[in-house]
C-alpha cells in the first residue's frame, strides 16, 4: 500500500493501519462483515463497547498514495485537490483478534439515498478479497486514553439502549462487553425481518428487533424507545436541551463524567431520530443530561464524512 508517510514507529493513541480484505461475509439482506487482515493490525487496541474507528477509501485519482498519516492527517488531507482527497466515513469496530492481526466491521448495504452512492456503499458494492483500505485506530501500544467509546454506564444502572441498522455493530459489541449481571432493554430498528441476527447478551437484558419493512425510518423506534425511558423515568423537571439544526451540525452529546444515575440511556440512528427521541427523554422526561448518550449517525439525504 503505497501512502504519503504511513508508518506505526510513532504511538499515538489513534494510528493509521493499513489492512487487506480476508473475507466478506453476508449476514442478512443489509448487514456484511468484512474482515481485514495484516501484520500492524497486530497492534490495534480491542477495546470493546462502540469504538470508533476512520475507514479511509482510497481517492478518485491516486488511491492512497497522498494519504497525509501524520497527526494533522485530516487538514492536510483536505488540502489536497478534490480528485486525490481519500474519502472517510465512520464505522464501529465489531471484533478484533490481535493474535491474528485481525479486525472485523460490520457494514450496512443499502440502496443508494442520491444520485450516486456514496464512497463506502460503493466500495462494499464491489469489495473482493485482497482490497485494500486504511484503518484509522487505536495503538495498543499507547497507555493514556485513545477516545472513541461513547458508552459510559455506571455500573448497576439500569440500561435503555436504542439505535437503527448503523448502531448495529456498536450495540452488539457493547451487549458482549456488558457484565452477566446487567439489566435493561434494547431496540434495533433493522430495515428487513430477514435482518434480526442472534446477539449476545446477558439474560437480564431484553433484545426487541424492529423491523422496517417498508416503514420511514422511526416508525418504530422513536414510540417504543419512549415508551421504555417513561417506564424508566417518571416525570421529573424538565431539562434545558439545546436545539441543534441536524441538517448544518453534527448531534452528538455524549458526556464522559457521569452522575450516580440508576438509568442509563444510550441511542444512535439517523440524526432526526436521535433529535426527537433526545429532546422527549430529556427535555419532556427529565431525564439527566449525565445519565445518557445521544449520537446521530448519519442524516436522511447528507453525504458527509
């Protein structure tokens, strides 16, 4: 893989790791897993829970070979022509397997939402065995904090976790981070029936599928997410929420410091979504700005890296 200074001398606690497709794997109608493979996945940190990770596809008219993989990787990247910019999505790391330099991402095929697909849709639309990408990770090798997980439960907290076909991944790999004792429920909106998939998860939390089938994105999710944080939480004074246009920013709150909370939300989907379901669980329900995490995804007719 030929890049502008891709090197894993450095530790950082994010590093850039090139990897070649093992496998591909259908899971359902909508979900693939791919696994990469290399020698410096060797060094990639498992870490568990919803761990964010960089895809970096290679760019229109050189591949990687312009790629900046410095520490400023992302200004430079966007210094370069349009043409020779490698496009960059986010995904969540689904499984690792350090003994054999290997990384598992689990990816949603959908039909294109534009005129064209978008860089990662067409990617996994083409894939074969023995492509190329960069993963932008973290170093097993640095010892401070590497960021990228955004589930913080206190330890006890009752759990409500909520997400579409994108939170897939992360939600799976939290529901087998959690501790046998954990208790709570989880909603997965999925486009097809044919796309439940058999988690796991302790006996005490309860996983409910909710199958699209044809319904806008939300149906499904946004009632039945409400109704379980009411039973959650009973109606306590109203909590300030700062109204976010989701078509000109990203919603992401996610607070790491947390209060002792007894309940613990966690939800990510299509930012419309998460703004409704945000501004009933905390503003209408009370719920503590401390005790919850609310991420959009993506955005229903955006492209954005």
């Amino acid at each position: 893989m030929q890049t502008a200074g891709l090197s894993l001398t450095t530790v950082r606690p994010y590093q850039p790791f090139p990897g070649r497709v093992k496998e591909i794997r259908r899971l359902s109608p909508s979900f693939v897993r791919v696994t990469f493979a290399s020698e410096e996945l060797r060094l990639f940190a498992d870490n568990g829970f919803d761990q964010r990770i960089k895809l970096i596809f290679p760019a229109p008219a050189c591949g990687f070979e312009k790629f900046p993989g410095t520490d400023r990787w992302y200004s430079d990247l966007r210094a370069l022509p349009d043409e020779e910019q490698c496009r960059v999505r986010t995904y969540t790391v689904r499984g690792v397997r350090r003994e054999l330099g290997e990384v598992d991402i689990d990816m949603v095929v959908h039909e294109p939402h534009g005129n064209a697909p978008a860089p990662a849709l067409r990617w996994i639309l083409d894939a074969e065995v023995g492509d190329e990408l960069i993963l932008l990770g973290p170093d097993a090798r640095f010892e401070g904090p590497q960021g990228g997980i955004d589930f913080h439960a206190p330890e006890g907290a009752e759990l409500l976790l909520g997400g579409d076909e994108t939170a897939m991944p992360a939600i799976a790999a939290i529901l087998e981070r959690l501790p046998i004792t954990a208790r709570g429920k989880v909603f997965i909106e999925v486009p097809l029936t044919t796309d439940i998939l058999d988690l796991s998860a302790p006996p005490e939390v309860r996983v409910s599928w909710l199958p699209r089938d044809g319904a806008p994105w939300g149906a499904f999710l946004v009632p039945q997410f409400a109704a379980a944080a009411a039973a959650l939480q009973s109606k306590a004074e109203a909590q300030p929420v700062e109204d976010i246009d989701v078509d000109a920013e990203i919603l992401w709150d996610a607070p790491e410091k947390l209060d002792a909370c007894e309940s613990y939300v966690w939800l990510a989907a299509e930012a419309g979504v998460v703004k409704t379901l945000r501004r009933t669980v905390r503003q209408e329900l009370g719920f503590p700005k401390e005790c919850g995490a609310f991420m959009g995804y993506w955005r229903l007719g955006k492209d954005a890296d």
